[in-house]
C-alpha cells in the first residue's frame, strides 16, 4: 500500500473513496470496500483533511492510523487532499485539486459523503465532489490536470445523520474485518471526553449499530446503505431473486 503525497499521483483503480476526515471512509463503506476487494476490484483511498480539529489524538496519530486501516482493507494506495479541518469548500483551487485526483485513479464506482450532516466539512464536502465529478469528466475543464473522466457510479454514504437508503450492500460475510480496520483508529476509540460526540458513541459503536440497523432492512446481519447519485444500470437480473442462503 502506497501513500501518495500528490493526489494526483494516485494510480489507476477501479474504485476510488473519498472521505472527509481519516476514519469517515471505513465507517460509512469499509465493509463494501473489503467485499470489493474480494471480488478483484482496486481501491484508492482519499482524505479531503487531516482531521486536525478532532478533540482526540494528534494528526499524527491519525495519519499512522489511516495508513494501518488503508492496509488492513488492501488498498492500491492513499493520499490526502490537505484541505483545513472544519473549512472544506468547493472553491476552485480545491475542486482543481480533486479533478486532478479523480483523473488520475479513472474509477468505475466512486464513494462520497452525503450532503445531509451535522458536519460542515461533510456537508462541503459532498459538494465539492458533486462539483469535481462533474468537472473531471469536462475535456476544456483544466486539460493540463489530465484526460477527461467521470465515474459511472457516484454512491453517497451518510454520516453522523440517517439518510434513507436507495442501496444496501450485505457485509454480514467481512463484518468482523470492517471491525479490524475501523480498530485501527485506536485515537478515535472510547475517548475520556465524550462531549464533542454528535452522537455520543465513538466510531466504532456508530459503525456496529448504524450497520446492524441497514442490515435488518435487507433481513441480514449487518448492511451498509447508500444514496445512488442517478439510476443504476444493470445487465443481468440474478441477483433481484437471490437470498442470502444461497450466497
């Protein structure tokens, strides 16, 4: 697993996740990711921010952890777009920044926060990728950022806020896996301070009853639910009348 200082040096994957703070990826779509990884499919890793602002443990601290957790979920790489925590906008220079990232990976399926948070930098930073995606597949957009590209999947995850479901992927196969890479975030878990908590449970506790909750809506243990960007094409239908039991 290779750490990227410039997203833009990011290499070819077929898909790419983007999250605003290191651990909001492997909350929301460490599961998929670890069932898309099992089915052959390359992943890319990328932070808007270095969760700096977070009332527990120190950048570095973070930046260890996510590396552990990028290699725990078997990424081709992972890199960090170095926006400031708690000041994510989708002004120009960053939404060139993420351009150039999403032109370099060229993914099929992109993963992104929803726009419905108490966050600021999730709200904003689904925009900025409403934004980038957009643009990255625009030939006169910043051509000197590289070929034109634009995922054919756009999935959005919730965060600290529900969000109905279009899409729920079943994990119940890699939960305990998922349960491995979020541990990686050892500074984020069962912190002294709880104050600062939307919620009042760390990161772990959300990911175990946020997946249990998606899961009972499709009858599996543990689920992951997602917001599809526009209709999802299919070609084949096998799977409408498949059950769990004959996975």
């Amino acid at each position: 697993m290779n750490t990227v200082t410039d997203p833009g040096d990011l290499p070819r994957c077929d898909v790419l996740a983007v999250g605003p703070h290191p651990d909001d990826i492997e909350i929301a779509c460490g599961g998929s990711l670890l069932r898309l990884r099992q089915q052959g499919a390359s992943l890319c890793l990328l932070d808007l921010t270095r969760g700096e602002m977070g009332s527990s443990g120190t950048v570095e601290d973070r930046d260890r952890e996510a590396l552990a957790a990028a290699t725990a979920l078997q990424a081709a790489a992972r890199a960090n777009l170095g926006l400031p925590d708690t000041r994510v906008t989708d002004d120009d220079d960053s939404t060139a920044r993420l351009v150039a990232a999403m032109r370099a990976v060229r993914p099929k399926l992109l993963f992104a926060p929803h726009e419905r948070d108490v966050h600021p930098d999730h709200t904003a930073g689904a925009h900025l990728v409403t934004r980038a995606h957009f643009l990255a597949g625009l030939r006169n957009y910043h051509p000197e950022l590289g070929e034109p590209h634009r995922a054919r999947v756009l999935l959005r995850y919730p965060g600290n806020h529900p969000v109905e479901p279009t899409l729920v992927v079943d994990i119940s196969s890699v939960a305990d896996q998922k349960e491995a890479v979020v541990r990686c975030y050892q500074s984020q878990l069962a912190p002294s301070d709880t104050g600062h908590l939307v919620q009042g449970l760390d990161l772990l506790e959300r990911a175990i009853i946020r997946q249990r909750a998606m899961g009972a809506l499709v009858a599996t243990a543990a689920g992951e639910g997602f917001v599809v960007d526009g209709p999802l094409a299919v070609d084949e239908l096998g799977w409408l009348v498949e059950t769990p039991t004959d996975r």
